[in-house]
C-alpha cells in the first residue's frame, strides 16, 4: 500500500479559508445588532402634534345596569369615527361577559381612536387597562390627561355617561358613573369639579339623569364655557352623540356654544314626538360665562325673602314651589317655573314689591344663562334648570349646607328660614354673607364705612382691596363688645403681612401701614371673633387712589368730550370703586356706534359695566342699556335711528371692584362715497378705462364695478389702504341669473383677486364690508390677455368651461398645475372603484381646497386641512366626475394631483433582535393611511397617527413610515407574533405579521433581513464538515 505524506497542498488551504470565511461572515451578520433601550415599547403611544379642531373624549361607564345602552353608544360612536379635524377617543368599562367571543370581556379598555364603522370587538386598536374604577376621579383625570396629550386640539369636549343623582345621594354629595365592580363607589360632583378644574374643557356634556340643578351649573362654573345636562330623567338611549359629531365633522369650525345648541337640536329632533307622560324629556345648554349675573340674582332674591320672611310670604312660596315640582317632587324644583309663579302671585298690591322684582330678575338671569332649551310635551313645567328645595325639613340634607354656591346664595339659609315660617335667620346674613375664604371675599370700596358685619365663633371674615404700590392705607374696627378679635392681613399670594402700626383701645382696633411697606397691589384682610358668642362689628377703609387723567367725569355734567378721539384707543384710564367715568359724543343720523372696552380678565380687579345714553335736546340722559361681561374685552354696537344728528352719552362703573381699562368708540358712517348708488348690478358703476385706481371708496353697504372680460382676459383686483375687513366677489352676469365665481376674504385687510377666463362675460366686481360697516378703501382694477400672468399646461379649465372641455386625467396619474384661479379636471370610472384622490404642495405660500364632484359639479366631498397633503376617499359608481382644486387665501400656487383606483396597500417590516428587546426596522405602510399599530405578541401595542408627521405617500412606491426605529423589550423568552396593523382612510384593514423568538443572551435578525443569515452559516458549517471529510479520506488512502 502506497502511504501518503500527512500534508496539506494548496488547494486544501484555498477550500478551508473559504470555509472561515463563510463561517466569519455568517456569525458577523448573525451578530450585527442595533443597541436599543430596554424601556421602550410599553404601551406607549405616539403623540400627533397635529392640532385638531376638537378632541371629543366620552368616559362610557357601563360597569352597571345601563351597560345595553353603553354598548348601543359605542356602536352608534363607531357610525362616526375619528376625523382629521374631530378626534373620538373612549374610555370604556363594562359590567359584565357577553355571549359570544366577540363580548367575552368584561374590564376597561382604552379606545384612543374611534375608527368608522370598525368592529371594535375584534380590533386591535384599544388598550387593555384591566379593571379600573371609573367611580375614582384618578381614573378621570388619567383619561383626560392621556387624550390632550396624545390628541391636542383648539377645543375639547368631555362626555360623562352612565346613571346621575341630584344634589344629596343618601349621605352623600350627589354625582354619577357608579361602578358595579367597584362597590359601587362613583364621581361625586366636588370630586368631578376638582378634576375638571385642574383640567378644564370647551364643552362638558353629562349624559346622565338630573344633572341640571342650578347648584352644579354653579360648582362647575370654572371647568367649562359650556354645560350640557338634563334636568329630568334621560329616557330611551340618552343623547344620540352620533349625531351631534356627524354635525359637528361637517362643520368642524362651530364654536362651543354652537356645539351646545346642536346637542339640544339633536335631542330634541330624537324626541320631539315622543308624547308618553312616563317619559319627560328635557336637555339644557348653559353658557358658563352668565355665572356671575344668575348668581348676583338668586343671592338677592334669597337675601330679600329671608329679610320678609312670615306666614304669609311663607305660603305663598309654598304654593308656588307645589306649582313647579321638579322630577324628585320631594326635593326639587324647575327654578324658572318657580319663579314665575312667585312673581305672578305678587302682582298687583302687594308687600313684598322687591321679592317680585328679585323674582322677576332671576327669570331674565336664567333665559340669559341658557344657549338653548328643549322640554317634551309632558315636560311644560320644566323650563331647562331644577333647583335644590326640599318640600319640608325632613327632606332636607344636611349635606347641601356643604356646596359653596348652597352658601354664597344664601340659599341654604333661605331653606331654614323658610322651614321655621321666620325671619330669625336673618341675624345670619351680614352684607357679605359667608366670606369666610379668600377664593369668595368681596372686594371693599376705600374711604367707605362698613357696619353691622356679623361675626360668629367659628367662622373668619375674609375681604380684599386694591391698593397702589408705595401709598400707604390705614384700616378701623370697631365693635360695640370688647374688642377680642384677631385681625390679619395678606398679600396677592396670601402671604402674611404685618402692618407697621397696630393700636388696640376698648373698643377699636386701628392699623396703618407706611408708603414704603406697600409693595403690593392686592391685600385681604382677614377678621377672626375670638368671642363664645355672635357679635357684629364696623369697620372702614382708607386707601389713596389716583384716578386718571379725565377725572372728574364721575357725572354726565362733567363728561369728557370725547368726538376728536372717535376711531382711536382711549388709553390709560381707571375704573374705581364707587367712582363712575362718563363720557360723550355726537352722532349722524342713522350712524352705527361701536364700542369697544378691553379691561384686564382677573377676578381680583373685577368687571365693569357700561350703560349707553341717548342724551335729548334737554340734556337729559334717556337709558338704552347697560353691558357686561366676564371676559377681557366687551364689544357693542347700536344704530343711531332717531333720523337726526345726536348725543350719547357712556357711562363705565364697576360692581366689583379698581380696574384698569382701553375705551374705543368708533362709527360707521351712513354717508357714502361719490359713486353711491352703486348697491347692485343695475346702478354699479362702468369701468372703460384701464387700469383705473378709486381712492376714498367707502364700503357701507355693498359697492359694484361693472365690465366686460373678454376671451382669454386675466382679470387683476387689488384693495389697498383699508381699515377693517371687506370681501371681494366676481359675478358672471351673462348667465341667466348672475353668477358668484369667486369670493376672496382673507385675513388682513388688503385682498387681491386674479381670475382667468377662456369665455369672456359681462361680470361685476362687488366689495362687501365684513362686520362693521363703513370700511374706507382704495381700489385698482386691471384686465386683458397681456398682464404677465402664466398659468399651468391645463388651463382654461375653470367653472365657465364646459364638462366636455376640461382636461381628462386618468386613474393612476399624477397632473401638476399651478392655482391661479379655480382648477378643473374630469375623469371617468368605468367600474365600482374606491377612489383615492390626493393633492400635494408647499402650504407656507397659502392652501387649497380639495373637492371631488359630480359631472353636474355637485359637491360628493371635499378637504381642507390646511396642511401639506388634502386627500379624498370615496366609493364611487361608474360615471363621469371632476376634481376641483382652489386657493384659499393666496394665489400661484403650484401642486400635484394624484388619483388612484383600489389597490391593497405594500405592508412589511424587518424586526432586530438583541435579546429580550428587539427594534423595528424597514417598515413599509400605505399611502392611505391613516392610523397604524404594532402588536408586539405580549399585550402590548404601539400607535401612530400620521395626521402629525403629514406622512402620506404620493405613489405606489413603499415608503419607510415614522414606526421605523422603535423598540420594544419582552419580560421573559418566548415565541411572538408581530403584527403591523394599517388603517385605510376608507376603514380597510392590511396587517403583516412575523414569528420571532427572544432569549437572554440571544443576538438573532429575523424578517426580510434574517434568513440570509442563517444561511450563511449553515453554508460555512456543511462547508467545514465537507473539508473534514475528504482530508480524512486522504488519509485512509
């Protein structure tokens, strides 16, 4: 046998380098991994920083025995969806399994986007929270919390659904949302108003029973502008919400107060005709804003009625309260009929003239604080708020003496004195009736004496006033007792402050504080009786003030003339307590007058309020009105119709308090510029030459520039140098009936209007005032076919080009132009195609409107967002159709227009594996996306809404989307399923999912990056088994 040497040739060693290598290059790639953190990944979902119009949040509580009609409100808030412009998120509790897989849970989930028409059972896009109390105002304020952050919006409506109780629940504070899995525990309405306060909202709307008593619209006076709640039992299935947010997504840029009028309107189209007297329906809209007037009247009325308190005042208020039963008969009443019937029984002779007039004054109050109002057929006699008034003392609760507004109305007062047939409780009431907090202290007037304060042992006396930094102030009380009573002071931010001189006698305690320790412009005084026993005292206030320059205009004698200032901003003035500023001026005939007072909103200066006068040939002041508000600015406008040139005459006081203020007064005037009559089509004024700029143009009314266009003309119209706001419209008056093309209203006062026309027409240039009238203007018009302006490839394709004209675009194509006027392209689907239509351009130079017509141009749906992108979806039948494409608030704008026919969207991902924790890699998402979520196979889940990034594709071509990157860490080794879940914007559902498997110590790649891998190195260890194998075969030979 012939032996070979035990060596290795050149060959052997080319074939193992080969093999290291592969082995090499294998375990490098199986190895290559991205760090991530390990705390990423757990239910964090991704904020849109895109803000809404609205974000509507609905805490559904149905962990009791409305959980059917919970079920039907989620159903019917599915019919809507989210929208770009109104976001739907729910927080959702149930009571108990259903039938079926689809119901075979019963804890509390978190749906952080309503999706339309998806069935929710079954979607991945909730949140499981497990079993939360919705009883615990924590589990509120968390809902809450997590929906602005992830949703801001302008404004935010808060929906609270499930059972409601009045003022006293057992021993309890009334409230609602009972929790059956929780001991029933539920949302007392102080617990409600400490959330709401920390976390207020636009719009508070209670789908619950009884809610509109007169003592929450006062609790919740700081947590909303606007306040929706019924007063009677919500029968049937409650507030059909699905339709007031089909209303308000058709109409995105309603106020609050609108959105609280469509409410009502909804409800009361719902049950209008319902006519079943166990059934009363009745739904309320409060305007918050109105607290402070409903509150001064309710305070007066109780006040004047304990003050006459006797038998026979006692049973006419008790006929009244039978006459206006609420629907806890025992326990409540509607306010508005009670005292209707109280004024109603005063009339004529009678002794109690001011409980009739407080009476009469709480009516107008309530009508003032209503938006709107529905009550059913048998529901006459509730008139939209109830009002705590238990029909005998052994229905009273102790507890209502506990609310804030039960106290500062002096309603709980009036109810014992009621009771007792007396007047005797009136030794309760001093002027300042339970100020015993710095939140609710009155404001005091200097240099004005105080008497008769009632002190008590258990109560302090709490009251504030202005002061100006570096004047001193002194303070008196004196008190027909033994002076024995503890005297204090405070700065704005309740600091304490000793005064620099403190003298105490028998009788009177006096304290002054120096110019220089004064560095503050707001103090309270707080007086705490250290007597066993009720006691009254007096005291007085003396603070130097500076008033401003026009003082002393306190009567119309002295008011300052103020004609030379009319149109500009009076500065510098000063409301002091007690001390009214008066001003005059002279009007044309038939001028409107608008007054403008802008004063600083802060409740510690306090409001003013402005009455107008016309002042007659005899100098006397004859009322029109008087005007105030809460806010910061306060706004009115009145026409001089008295045919003749007059006098008015202002007069600005403060009921609560110093405040500093801006006073404007300026008119619209009736005169007209030199082309008036030129109000219509038929007296408008012929433009021949060209270009032809009208300087000192008035717009009162309307004003009309007729002319002809010609065929292939660029029509320029250009206002400069104009006050206020006015509007721009093009009309066509060649058609049968005038025409309105265009309307150009930007915000500014300067327009500019370019119109292209292939036709030619006769047309009319109208220029509107906005609001006020009167607007003073210049004007530039220019017309023909060689003005320098170019427009796209495709135009003449505007409204005055006929369907056949306008340019085709097929499905699948792009078309870019440029928005000089309105563009116009038809195409044709021969097939039911759910189409997709996207226009795409820079929004920093202005925005376009989007629409998608019928052939007839009929509106199917239209987009405004005024982002990047404006998209349209909709399900069309075989037909002819147009896209309409119009700028906004500027012009020349160029973009791209894309339309597209049905086709599955590309969805895929590659995931990094480092351990326990894996990272997102690749990922691939439709163009039409509007809302995607990672499933991480452990219960955990990752959200992204693109309205935030403006992520949306303008092709087929896959895309990377804003998921790339994110990570994710699993508590313990396993096998999961990742799935990508894609939401279509018409409510498709895509996903794509992959099989991985995670281990401590495990450095893996798996998805379309991590088999290349694998392969690798089985190639490198079947090449090192082959290398093996022959050398040992050599050997053997």
């Amino acid at each position: 046998m012939l032996k070979m040497k035990n060596t290795i040739n050149k060959k052997h060693i080319f074939f193992i380098l080969l093999t290291i290598f592969i082995l090499f290059t294998g375990f490098m790639n199986f190895h290559i991994s991205s760090t991530i953190d390990a705390n990423n990944g757990n239910n964090n979902l991704q904020s849109s920083t895109l803000l809404r119009k609205w974000t509507i949040m609905v805490y559904l509580d149905g962990d009791n025995n409305v959980e059917d009609i919970a079920f039907d409100e989620m159903r019917a808030l599915e019919q809507i969806g989210s929208t770009p412009n109104v976001h739907i998120c729910v927080l959702y509790d149930r009571a108990h399994y259903g039938e079926g897989e689809k119901y075979n849970w019963s804890n509390t989930r978190y749906f952080p986007y309503i999706i339309k028409d998806n069935d929710w059972y079954t979607s991945s896009w909730y949140i499981d929270m497990g079993e939360l109390n919705m009883g615990d105002p924590a589990t509120l304020e968390m809902f809450i919390n997590m929906a602005k952050t992830q949703y801001p919006a302008e404004r935010y409506g808060l929906v609270l659904f499930d059972h409601g109780a009045h003022e006293i629940f057992g021993d309890n504070l009334g409230g609602m949302c009972w929790d059956e899995s929780n001991s029933y525990d539920f949302l007392r309405i102080d617990e409600i108003v400490g959330v709401l306060e920390a976390n207020p909202v636009d719009i508070l709307i209670m789908e619950a029973c009884t809610m509109a008593s007169a003592t929450y619209y006062a609790e919740l006076r700081d947590c909303c502008d606007v306040y929706v709640a019924s007063e009677n039992t919500m029968w049937g299935d409650n507030l059909p919400m699905h339709e007031v947010l089909k209303g308000l997504n058709a109409n995105p840029l309603m106020n609050t107060e609108e959105l609280g009028a469509l409410c009502v309107e909804k409800y009361e189209e719902k049950y209008e005709n319902t006519i079943n007297y166990d059934c009363q329906f009745t739904l309320t809209a409060f305007r918050m804003s109105e607290y402070q007037n409903f509150f001064t009247a309710l305070y007066q009325l109780s006040n004047q009625m304990i003050h006459k308190m006797d038998s026979e005042l006692q049973n006419i208020i008790n006929i009244s309260r039978g006459a206006s039963n609420g629907p806890d008969y025992r326990r409540q009443v509607d306010l508005k009929t009670f005292a209707t019937w109280l004024n109603s029984s005063l009339s004529g002779e009678s002794p109690f003239p001011l409980v009739r007039q407080y009476a009469e004054d709480l009516i107008d109050a309530i009508n003032n604080m209503m938006i709107a109002e529905f009550h059913s057929f048998y529901s006459l006699k509730y008139r939209g708020v109830s009002l705590y008034f238990p029909q005998n003392s052994s229905f009273y609760g102790s507890h209502f003496g506990n609310y804030s507004f039960a106290q500062w109305s002096t309603w709980d007062a009036f109810l014992h004195a009621f009771y007792a047939g007396t007047n005797a409780y009136e030794a309760l009431l001093d002027q300042f009736y339970n100020n015993n907090d710095f939140s609710i202290s009155p404001i005091l007037n200097s240099n004005k004496e105080y008497t008769n304060q009632f002190a008590t042992p258990d109560q302090s006396d709490f009251y504030r006033a202005h002061s100006t930094i570096g004047k001193g102030f002194k303070f008196t009380l004196r008190s027909p007792h033994a002076v024995d009573f503890d005297l204090k002071f405070y700065n704005r931010t309740h600091s304490f402050r000793s005064p620099d001189s403190y003298q105490k006698t028998s009788n009177t305690i006096h304290v002054e504080f120096n110019d220089a320790s004064v560095d503050f412009d707001l103090f309270y005084i707080n007086v705490t009786s250290r007597f066993d026993f009720n006691t009254t005292y007096d005291f007085e206030l003396h603070v130097p003030v500076e008033d401003d320059v026009y003082e002393e205009n306190d009567v119309y004698e002295n008011a300052t003339d103020i004609n030379t200032l009319l149109g500009t901003e009076i500065t510098a003035l000063k409301g002091l307590d007690g001390d009214p500023d008066w001003y005059n001026f002279t009007v044309d005939a038939n001028d409107v007058i608008n007054i403008t007072l802008s004063y600083k909103d802060d409740r510690y200066y306090g409001y003013p309020i402005l009455y107008l006068y016309y002042v007659d040939a005899s100098k006397n002041c004859n009322y029109i009105g008087s005007f105030d508000d809460t806010g910061d600015i306060l706004s009115i406008q009145y026409v001089n119709d008295n045919g003749v040139a007059a006098e008015y005459a202002i007069c600005v006081e403060n009921y609560r308090g110093t405040f500093p203020y801006t006073l404007t007064v300026d008119l619209d005037y009736s005169s007209d510029d030199s082309y008036e009559q030129d109000d219509d089509f038929q007296s408008a004024n012929q433009i021949t030459v060209l270009p032809i700029t009208y300087t000192n143009l008035i717009a009162y009314d309307a004003d009309c520039f007729n002319f002809t266009l010609s065929p292939g003309d660029w029509l320029n119209v250009t206002t400069r140098g104009t006050e206020r706001d006015i509007a721009l419209e093009l009309w066509n008056l060649s058609a049968p009936t005038p025409i309105k093309l265009r309307q150009v209203n930007k915000i500014g006062p300067d327009e500019t209007l370019i119109y292209y026309t292939a036709q030619g027409f006769n047309a009319s240039l109208k220029i509107k005032p906005v609001g006020q009238r009167g607007c003073k203007y210049n004007l530039k018009v220019n017309f023909g076919s060689n003005l320098g302006f170019t427009d796209d490839v495709y135009e003449e394709n505007d409204f005055d080009t006929t369907y056949d004209d306008l340019p085709l675009i097929n499905l699948e194509e792009n078309a870019t132009g440029t928005a000089y006027d309105e563009d116009l392209f038809r195409f044709n689907v021969t097939s039911v195609t759910n189409l997709g239509v996207q226009l795409k351009f820079n929004n920093s130079y202005g925005f376009l409107n989007l629409s998608l017509l019928y052939e007839n141009g009929s509106l199917i749906e239209s987009s405004l967002t005024t982002i990047t992108n404006e998209y349209v979806v909709e399900n069309l039948a075989p037909g002819n159709y147009s896209v309409l494409i119009k700028y906004i608030n500027s012009f020349g704008i160029e973009y791209n227009l894309s339309l597209y026919s049905n086709g599955a969207p590309a969805v895929d991902f590659s995931l990094r594996i480092n351990g326990l924790s894996v990272t997102l890699e690749g990922s691939i998402i439709s163009r039409w996306s509007t809302f995607s979520s990672i499933d991480w196979g452990d219960g955990s889940h990752e959200f992204w809404d693109p309205y935030g990034s403006n992520n949306v594709s303008t092709s087929y071509i896959p895309r990377t989307s804003a998921l790339e990157g994110l990570s994710h860490s699993y508590n313990i080794s396993g096998t999961y399923n990742v799935t990508i879940d894609v939401l279509e914007v018409d409510g498709d559902h895509w996903t794509t999912s992959r099989l991985i498997k995670v281990s401590i110590g495990t450095t893996s790649e798996f998805g379309v990056f991590g088999y290349p891998s694998i392969l690798l190195i089985g190639f490198g260890i079947l090449g090192t088994i082959i290398v093996i194998w022959r050398y040992q075969k050599r050997k053997i030979d």
